[in-house]
C-alpha cells in the first residue's frame, strides 16, 4: 500500500555540504550529489518532491536558487538537477564549473509537492492507487523522485506520465525513467511529448497545448481513476492543466502543482532586502517578527511599498527565503496581529491559507502595525 509520512515541518536552515559528484545528465543540466554527514542526517530527512535552495556568492553577488530533489531518500546523501537556465548566473555556473569537492551552502529540505499521508483505515483504502503527472523540462525532478517512491512502496500502485520537451536529446532523466518501465512494465507509463521533433503519434508531436492535455486527461489519463495528481512545469501549462481538470470537476484537493517560475524573473529583491529610502515626515507600517525565538521589529515607510520579508531582511539577514517570487514557500510564516495584502500564492494550500500563513515575500502590510511568526 502507498503509505508514506507527513512532510516534516522546520525553519529553514543552511550548513554548507560538499559536492559528492557532478553528472551530466543532457547538455544543458546536471545532477549534483551532496555528501550530508551522520550529524546532519536529521537536518536533511526529506520526502520524495521537496526541494532545497543553494547558496552561494557570485561576482561579489549572493545567489539562492531553488531546485528540487530528484532521488529518493537514501543515507548520507542528496541529489539536485540544475538545469541552465537562458541568462541564468547560478544554473549557467553549476553547469559549467561545479565539481566533486567544491563546497555549496544547502538549506534543509522543505515544500509540501509531495503524497499525501495515509494512515489507519485510510491506508487500507490506499492499496491499488492511481497516480497521474504531467511535467515538463526541469519539472520532471520532483516527479521522478515521487514515481520511484510510491512505485516501490507497494505492489498496486500506478503511476502515469506525461513528459513534454523540446526534443529527445533535452529529455532529463531519460535513461532512469526507461529503467522504471523495465522494472515496473504493468504499473508505470511514460507518454514523451517533444515540440520540436515528429513522432508517429500526433498526441506526442508538437507543444502540449490545452487540446493536447484535454485528450491526455480523456484517454491516457482518464481522469475520474487518478487518485492524486501531479503537475510541475512552467506557470502556463500548469494552469492549463489545472484548468483542464477543473473542468471535469476534479478536487482541487486532489491535485499537487509546483512552479519552477513564475514568468517574473524581476521579483526576487536581494539577499538582504532591497534599499529603503527612509522618511521621517512620512507615514510608515511597524512590523514586527519572531525568529528563532527573538524578536525583531522594523520600520517600512508606506511610500515604499516594501514586502514584509524585505523590511525583515533589512534588519535580520538570517530571515528565510528562496526565491522571493511566491514560488518556493520558504519565507512562510504566520500573521499574528494586523494585515497584509498576499498579490501571489503559488506555494500555501489552503488549509495554511486558512491557519492564518501568508507569504512574507508576497506580502504587504495594509494596517499600521503586523506582527508575523517564522517559528510558528
């Protein structure tokens, strides 16, 4: 039966791991092992689709960047895949220069792009599941890590993939994901999509438009017998694809979605928040935070127009985030008193919208006084 725990909830911390090994797994991506010592194994536990953020100094610049785990849980280790990305400092970097030895700053795994946990009777209703994803590029990192999981987990379990791409030779992955049908032929599919390149096949031909994902969902992918779903991939084809099951009146509950962007490469604001130009004659918000159990405070001028991570960064570097951009769900932490106005979510579901945690990134006070919670 697919029986797998609950993701562990913990503040996001950095320790610097060695790079074990460097593979190329296509020309433009790379998987990267990480050596975790016996003393940082409970750090660095994690469910098959989390993620961790790495980071380091460039040309006198910080870079986080985060990247999904694409292997399952093994001792004394973790794997990435860094994909370069167009104009991408960090992604063209790893790609280029990383090596065995080299030492990287890598955050203690989290995100919630995972299964959902069973137990008790439920566990006994989870023999014999369905799962289904649709991924594309880069977005086949978590995904793999979770078919190899839930495929070993239990003799019953199905997993069906759908896996678009410019061309064969761009298909991360490639040769794993031919070992998993070998070793599961009756229980794994893997459907390859390539843009760029004709297939015999006009549903594997040509971009993965709405038209393609419609007849994915009412053939391949027959909607009404997946037990929970997975999509990761760039924002546009996930919505469609949410859309699409929308459609056919599929639990939104049902249905787990990562970004790897959000098509606003201009968010992210710094590794220690972007300058504020102070105004003494001005109104302003006070925000107050706990963080390690500490508390801090911090004054933001209305004028600015600051998110609440970046008015804490200003005066506490260590405040946790990744991507600034409403993606990762690093930077989450809990509203206490006051409000604030959250303008993207692509990382809470809606049980931790409805706890009260928000996004500090994303989010903006809009009463004279918030207090949030990391610790929370």
């Amino acid at each position: 039966m697919t029986v797998l725990p609950a993701a562990p909830v913990r503040r996001a911390a950095f320790h610097s791991l060695t790079v074990a090994a460097v593979r190329r797994l296509t020309e433009d991506a790379v998987e990267v092992t990480f050596a975790v010592p016996p003393e940082l194994a409970d750090a660095y536990g994690y469910l098959p689709g989390q993620y961790v953020a790495l980071r380091t100094v460039l040309e006198g610049t910080e870079l986080r960047r985060s990247y999904s785990i694409c292997a399952e849980p093994r001792p004394g280790e973790l794997k990435v895949a860094v994909k370069r990305d167009l104009g991408g400092l960090f992604s063209s970097w790893a790609n280029e220069h990383l090596k065995a030895g080299d030492m990287l700053d890598v955050m203690s795994p989290a995100g919630s792009f995972t299964v959902r946990p069973v137990s008790g009777m439920a566990a006994e209703q989870a023999r014999g599941q369905v799962f289904a994803a649709v991924a594309a590029g880069s977005g086949i990192t978590p995904v793999i890590a979770i078919a190899r999981s839930v495929l070993a987990s239990s003799e019953h379990t199905r997993f069906d993939l759908v896996y678009a791409n410019k061309a064969a030779m761009d298909v991360m992955f490639l040769e794993e994901l031919a070992d998993l049908k070998d070793r599961y032929p009756s229980r794994f599919a893997v459907h390859h999509v390539l843009s760029r390149e004709q297939r015999i096949s006009p549903l594997l031909s040509g971009r993965l438009n709405a038209e393609k994902i419609t007849s994915f969902i009412d053939t391949v992918l027959p909607a009404d017998a997946v037990d929970e779903w997975f999509l990761c991939g760039p924002f546009d084809l996930v919505q469609l694809c949410r859309d699409a099951l929308a459609e056919r009146g599929i639990d939104p509950a049902r249905v787990r979605f990562e970004l790897f962007t959000t098509g606003r490469p201009d968010r992210p604001e710094g590794s220690a928040g972007r300058p504020v130009v102070p105004d003494s004659a001005g109104a302003s918000y006070d925000i107050a935070f706990r963080l390690d159990g500490l508390q801090g405070k911090v004054s933001s001028p209305v004028h600015a127009r600051e998110s609440v991570l970046n008015a804490a960064l200003r005066v506490r570097p260590d405040v946790p985030f990744a991507c600034a951009g409403g993606v990762c769900g690093t930077c989450r932490a809990k509203l206490v008193t006051g409000t604030v106005e959250m303008e993207e979510n692509y990382a809470l579901e809606p049980e931790e919208l409805e706890r009260g945690y928000i996004l500090t990134c994303q989010s903006r006070p809009t009463s004279p006084s918030v207090t949030v919670d990391y610790d929370a």
